[in-house]
C-alpha cells in the first residue's frame, strides 16, 4: 500500500465531496498520509517536497514486481486533451452505466 497519496483537483469539486473522497481513501488504505495538493495555486506543494526529501533512498527497482498490472491504455484527457466529446476521445473508451452500478 502507499505511504502517501496526494489527492489534486480538489479545487474542482466541492468541499463535501473533497471529504467524502478523503474518506474512502482511508478506508482503502489507512496507514497512509493523505495529502491535498493544487498544482495552480502550489498549496500543499512544500510539504509534499518535504516528504520526498525524507523518504528513504531507492537505489534500484529492478526485479520489483507492481502488486497490478499497469493500464492498458490512456485516456485523451489524461495525454493532455481539452477539449469535451465523444469526437476527441481516443484509444479504449468504456463508459460506466450508472444504471448498472449497485447501491451501498
């Protein structure tokens, strides 16, 4: 599990749903330290920089397994596109059909 994870984009959403998703981020892992970063603003930057700085030294990863698969693709907006729609989304494009998705 991550020592670490840094939550971005909050300025996009709400308050509630910044916590909400905090929430579920403990939940899925706790020992981690959550952290809130806004790459316009910097907010949260420094002591993320910290925390890099005090991580121990990795001197090598080779023979190091991931616990998943990496993706097999990504999406137009993670490569950088602006633009909304169908028409500029590229590679495997699945969407989810909230109908399908259980209640909790």
């Amino acid at each position: 599990y991550a020592d670490i994870v840094v939550i971005t984009k909050g300025d996009i959403v709400s308050q509630a749903e910044r916590e909400v998703f905090a929430f579920q981020v403990r939940r899925a892992n706790p020992r981690a330290k959550i952290m809130h970063v806004n790459g316009i603003t910097g907010q949260g930057a420094g002591e993320l920089a910290s925390q890099f700085l005090l991580a121990p030294e990795t001197s090598c990863l080779d023979g190091s397994r991931l616990r998943f698969s990496m993706p097999a693709a990504l999406c137009s907006y993670c490569l950088g596109e602006t633009r909304i729609g169908m028409e500029f989304q590229l590679g495997n494009v699945k969407k989810i059909k909230m109908s399908e998705v259980p209640l909790r």
